[in-house]
C-alpha cells in the first residue's frame, strides 16, 4: 500500500493483469516454465507494441496541437475585428455632440 494514487492506481492494474494472466494461462508468472528465447521474444512483442502506441500518441498530439493552432488563431481573428469595430465606435462617437448631431469638423 502506498499514499501516491498514482503508484497505487499501477499496483492495482498490476494485480489485476496477473489475476487474469493466471485464469488465462493456469499459473502464475513464478510457476511459467518456457525457454529464455521465447520469454525475450515475448519481451521483444510488448516493446514493439509499445513503440506502436507511442507513434499513435504522436499522432494524436500533433492533430490536437495543429486543431488547437487553428482555433486560436481563428479566435484572434474575431478579437481583432471586435476591437476594430468598437474603436470605430468609439471614434463615431467622438466626433457626435451629446444630441448626436455631427460636429463640423
């Protein structure tokens, strides 16, 4: 048992797994008897498995980086025609008296 969820979340997954390894193969990692190349074959598949998600994970921040580009440079469009349409506005507003009739300039 360890005070960090994060540590404790990995244990349990842990445990799990070698709950359902054993159902699935009938013993446990301690009782396996295979020779050592199939345990480095084995080895070899999970990291090559993992170099799969890994390249997948990339691909998935790269498009959530370019989506998230986009829509903020999309949103720093609408700013600033906003703020181009209020200073006009506002300069509108200057150039009226408080009757709103068009000073003469």
């Amino acid at each position: 048992m360890t005070k960090d969820k994060m540590i404790q979340n990995i244990i349990n997954r842990m445990s799990k797994r070698s709950e359902d390894g054993i159902k699935k193969f009938g013993n446990t990692m301690n009782e396996s008897k295979k020779p050592t190349i199939n345990w480095i074959d084995d080895v070899q598949e999970e990291m090559w498995d993992s170099i799969v998600y890994l390249e997948k994970l990339k691909t998935i921040l790269k498009e959530e980086k370019k989506d998230f580009l986009e829509e903020a440079e999309k949103e720093k469009k609408e700013l600033e025609e906003s703020y181009k349409e209020s200073k006009r506005q506002a300069e509108e507003r200057k150039s009226k008296n408080s009757w709103g009739i068009v000073k003469n300039v």
